[in-house]
C-alpha cells in the first residue's frame, strides 16, 4: 500500500472528488447559478446605464465569483468529515499537506474554473469589450485558485464547529480582500489605460505564496479538527 | 506652554469636537476595559472556591 | 475531545503564571498612568500646533499609538500562537487569548480615531485607501480570531483552531504595512520614517513615543489582568469533573 506513488494519490484524490461531484451535480451547479444571478442583480438594482455597468462590471463579477467560492467551500471537507474519509486521509503514509492540495484543486476544478469560464460570457451583459474580457478571464484564472486555497483553511478551522457556515465567512472573506483588490484591480487599470502587469503580478505572487503556506495550515487545522 | 486660555484649550483651533471626541473616545475604551477585566476577575474570583492563588 | 483529554502536567506552569501576572500588572499601570499622564501634558499643552494641519493633528497622539498596538499585538498574539502550537504549551494560547480583546479594541480606536482625523484633514470620514482599509481587514481578523474560540466548545481544538487562524492571518500584517507604497492615495505617506522624521517637530514627536510607551505599559497591564481571568476561568471550567467545557466568555472590549 505504501507503494502507491505520490502523483497516484493525488490523482486518485482529485478523481474521486471530481466522481463525487459528478454524482451531486446539483451542489455543484447552485455554485455556478449563484454566481450568474448575483452578477445580473447588479444591473436590476443599480439601472441600465452602459457607462456605469462598465465601471462596476470588475468589481460585481469579482465580489460574485468570491461569494459563490464561499458558498461552495461548506462542502469542501464536510462530505469526508462525516463519512470518516477525512480520518483515512489523514492516516495514509502520502503527506496530507500533498492530499489537502489534490482537493483543494479538485474543489477548484468544480467551482472556480466554471466561474472562469462564464465570467467573458457575463461580462458582456455590463458591456466590456473583448481584450477586457481577456483581462478579466486572466485575473480570475490567477485569483480563483487562490480563493479555493485560501477557503481551503476557513473549511478545515470550521469542520464540525456549530455556527460554521456564518463563521466561515468571517474567518475567509478578510482573507480574500487582496485577491479581490489586485483581482479587480488589474481589469480597472486595463479598462484606464494603466496597464495590468502590476495587479497581475501581485495576484501571482499571493497565489504563490497561497500555495505553499494555505495547504499546510490547512492540513494543520484538518489534524486538530479530527483529533 | 500653546494656550493662553482655557477656551482656547477646549476649541483646539476650531477642531475641538474630532480632538475631544477621538480623546474621549480613547478614554472611554481603555478605561471601559479595566472596568471590564475588574469584572471579569471579580465574576471568577467570587465564583470558585479553591483558586489558583 | 472531552476535558480529561486535557494534560494536567502543563497546568502547573500557569499556576506559576497566576502570582506572577498579578505583581507584574500594578507597576505596568502605574507606567502606563505615568507615561500617558506625560504624553498627553506634552502634547496637549506643550506641542506646538502644526503649521498645515492646525490644532486637529493633535489626534495622532492617540491615533498612531494605537494604530501601532494594534499591529504590534497582533503579531505579539501571533507569537504566543506559533509558541502554542510548537511547544503545545497552554499558557501560550492563554495569553493569545489575553491578548486578542485589547488588540480589536485598539484597531477599533486607531479606527474611530483615524476616522475623526479624516474628516478635518482630507473632507471626509471614511477614505479607502490601503491603511484605513488594512486595518479594517485586521479588525475582521481580531474578530475572526475571538469568535472562532468562542465557537468551539473543546478548549483545546479552541486554542490550536484560533492560534492557526491568527498565524494565517499575520501573513496580512506585513501586507497592510507595505499596502502603503502599493497604492498610496489620499492617505499621507508614513508620517514617521527615516526620511519623513523631520518634517515633525521634535515636541510632537516626543509626545507621540510617550503615548506610544505609555499605550504599550497599559496593554501589557490589562493582557496580564485579562491573563489571570482565563486562567482563574480554565481552572474553574476543568474543575468540574465531566462536564464539558464551555466556550470561553471573550469580554473586554
């Protein structure tokens, strides 16, 4: 058993997770319907105007697309918290740090990368042209899985605590306001003709740092949620 | 020695309402935590019979 | 995951922590009263009003001392949580958990009072820029930090949860310092640096140390008092045999 490579485990983690959510596709799709309607709210509340969808279109797609990852993070360990898989993957010889990583890029794949996908296709509905579509795509590409990382954490600390859903807001949504700063930020600075390089930068470098620091905390956490 | 006058102390060269406020406010909290921690210690004190101390 | 899990050997190092808390706290009030007795004398009557701002700058001697505790406890908490975690000591979560109220209730005055400095000095009350909106970000990680222990029932997965929560969270400390550079908008540039030092009169920049001092005596003042609380309550809670620890009441703000 302890033959089972590295790259095997993480490879069996993400399909199983990816086989699960298959099997639940609804939990799956709520994410993705929420994110559409929350972004065409925001045209209803505020009026038709084109000049002023265009200005808000960064900030609404990525407080929508940081929104629908919270609600999807609940399920991210609660599934394997209470069918006990959550303990074997703690007991199994592969680094748990390693195996956080593999479900945190298979909640990604679920939730963050459908919302990358739609994002071009809803930007449209607040009237960006197509190379700020890119832009947006880009920054969401880089920022989402940072999200899921970050998230990652807030699910593991809350695992089995009364009040987690409420609680888990509040422990990540400050977390994710520089990825949510830089993230918007790179579309806006597009959109003024400043240039992107620096926001993008800064979003690939808290991705970097997300994914070497959030998978350990949050493997750290999962062993003190079980104990 | 800036004031020649108490009035001219409270009026802070017209921005004595946000000095005082941010001051007060300042007052208010640290010494509504010592009251607090007082009670605290005081709940926990009264509450148990063999203490730590 | 019930108290008896709880290791009782460790318990007689807070029980030396419980005196020594309690001589410690009336010499660092006393300081604390000394020092911002001072600061206040210098810079309230002393202090010579500032040439751009008027009498209104005189908010910074409170505002950027507490500013600066916020911060500076936070990443103390942060300490104590990573001394927590790797010596698996519980005085350490204690005193993170002393130290978590005063330092949200020092974000919130650097808040209030930044707030009230704003609104003579650029027009408005509230600005976004990079160190009120940091700092706000830290006042969510203070509370962030107090519910989570609140939230879960276990003392001992409260302290180990909260203490990995605030060492995630230290990760932004250094952001909202840097934030400045990053986008610096309306908010003037760090008042106190090398460069910038003497731009202000060295009066005001007396006051403003000895407030800062003296903000920093009463901190440690009330953590300790607050330290011999969580104490005093721990024992109290694991006393009573088989009943299930409570959450802790965090009070003080």
């Amino acid at each position: 058993m302890t033959q089972l490579g590295l790259t095997d485990a993480v490879r069996d983690v993400i399909r199983r997770d990816l086989l699960v959510a298959l099997r639940r596709r609804a939990d799956a799709l709520t994410t993705v319907v929420f994110f559409v309607i929350v972004t065409s709210l925001f045209p209803l509340g505020i009026g038709p105007e084109p000049a002023v969808l265009r200005m808000i279109a960064p900030g609404v797609l990525w407080v929508a697309a940081l929104l629908s990852c919270l609600l999807s993070l609940g399920r991210l360990f609660t599934t394997d918290y209470v069918d006990g898989v959550l303990e074997q993957l703690v007991l199994v010889p592969q680094p748990l740090t390693v195996l956080v990583g593999a479900k945190v890029a298979a909640h990604w794949l679920i939730s963050g990368l459908p919302i990358v996908l739609l994002a071009p296709v809803l930007g449209l509905q607040y009237g960006l042209g197509g190379d700020v579509l890119g832009v947006l795509t880009l920054s969401l590409l880089l920022g989402t899985p940072t999200l899921s990382l970050i998230g990652a954490i807030g699910a593991a600390l809350t695992l089995g605590v009364r009040g987690s859903h409420v609680l888990i807001a509040l422990l990540v949504l400050p977390l994710f306001i520089p990825v949510l700063i830089f993230g918007a930020g790179a579309v806006t600075s597009y959109i003024a003709g400043i240039g992107v390089e620096a926001n993008l930068s800064l979003l690939g470098a808290c991705l970097m740092l997300a994914v070497v620091l959030a998978p350990w905390a949050t493997a750290a956490a999962l062993r003190i949620a079980l104990e | 020695m800036q004031w020649n006058s108490l009035s001219e102390f409270l009026a802070m060269g017209g921005y004595g309402f946000y000095v005082w406020v941010s001051f007060g406010a300042t007052a208010l909290c640290l010494i509504g935590e010592v009251v607090l921690v007082r009670r605290r210690h005081a709940a926990v004190a009264d509450g148990d019979g063999g203490g730590v101390s | 995951m019930s108290v008896t899990d709880i290791n009782w050997f460790k318990y007689s190092s807070p029980q030396a922590l419980y005196p020594l808390a309690g001589k410690l706290t009336p010499w660092f009030s006393a300081l604390a009263v000394i020092l911002m007795g001072a600061g206040l004398y210098i810079g309230l009557l002393l202090a010579p009003t500032d040439f751009q701002q008027g009498d209104s700058y005189r908010i910074i001697f409170v505002h950027v001392p507490a500013a600066w505790m916020s911060m500076f406890l936070y990443v103390v908490m942060a300490l104590w949580a990573a001394i927590g975690l790797g010596l698996k000591a519980r005085p350490s979560y204690m005193m993170a958990q002393a130290i978590a109220p005063t330092g949200a209730m020092f974000t919130f005055l650097a808040l209030l009072t930044g707030s009230l400095w704003g609104k003579p000095t650029w027009g408005t009350w509230w600005v976004w820029d990079a160190r009120l909106t940091s700092e706000l970000i830290l006042f969510f990680l203070y509370l962030g930090v107090m519910l989570l222990r609140t939230s879960i029932d276990d003392a001992r997965r409260a302290d180990r949860a909260s203490a990995v929560f605030a060492l995630v969270g230290v990760v932004n400390v250094p952001i909202i310092y840097f934030s400045v550079q990053w986008w610096n908008t309306l908010h003037q540039g760090a008042s106190v640096s090398a460069t910038a030092a003497p731009k202000m009169a060295a009066m005001m920049l007396l006051a403003m140390l000895i407030m800062s001092l003296g903000f920093w005596m009463y901190s440690i003042a009330v953590i300790l008092a607050r330290l011999r609380c969580v104490i005093r309550e721990r024992e109290e809670r694991s006393s009573v045999a088989g009943q299930v620890e409570r959450p802790v009441a965090v009070g003080g703000v």
